[in-house]
C-alpha cells in the first residue's frame, strides 16, 4: 500500500466521523454556533462525507481522487481562516490545519499519477 493511499483511507475515516458528527454531535452545532454559522453545519458535513466518499471511490478512480482531495483541502483551508478570524488558538487551529496539508499531498500524488 502507498504513502497516498495510506493517507487517503485515514483521512476518508476522519472525514466519514466529522461529517456525521456535524449532523449529530452537540460539539460540532456549538461550535458552529459559536463562529456564527449555523447553517452552514449541515452543508459542510454533506460535504465532508462526499470528499471522504470520493477518497474511497479514488482508490479506483482517479479522477475522484483529485477532486475529493482538492475540495476537501479548501474545506479545511477555510476551516483554518475561520478559526483566524474568531482568534483561536494555534493549538485549535491545527487539526484543520493538518488536514489541509494531508489532502494537497493526496491531491499532489494524485497529479503526478
């Protein structure tokens, strides 16, 4: 198994976990709540459970690779923006942060296959 795909299968399971618990988890709705956007919790979990589909669909398709990848990247890249803006910690800031990372390397892979 390779380095991408490796990283595709633990970011898929991450993403699977934090999109149901954006329908579900009273954590994610005060969070949400507490950047000001709670209508925007129920779009970001249906997209992070598409992204952490379309990792998996990747492993036989490329082509879903490069977009769950990339979408999921700017997910996160705006995850991280949000978090700026609201002045959290760095220490806050880092999970979203690291998945950003994770999946422009996935999205990089990707590329040069």
């Amino acid at each position: 198994m390779t380095l991408s795909t490796s990283l595709a299968l633990a970011s898929s399971v991450l993403f699977m976990v934090s999109g149901i618990s954006c329908f579900v988890g009273p954590g994610m709705r005060r969070e949400f709540g507490r950047f000001g956007l709670d209508r925007l919790r129920i779009l970001t979990g249906a997209l992070e459970l598409l992204g952490a589909g379309g990792l998996l669909v990747g492993l036989w398709w490329p082509p879903a690779t490069r977009l769950a990848a990339g979408g999921l990247a700017m997910l996160m890249l705006a995850a991280v923006a949000i978090r700026v803006r609201q002045r959290d910690a760095p220490m806050l800031m880092l999970p979203a942060a690291l998945l950003a990372g994770v999946n422009g390397l996935i999205l990089a892979a990707s590329l040069r296959r």
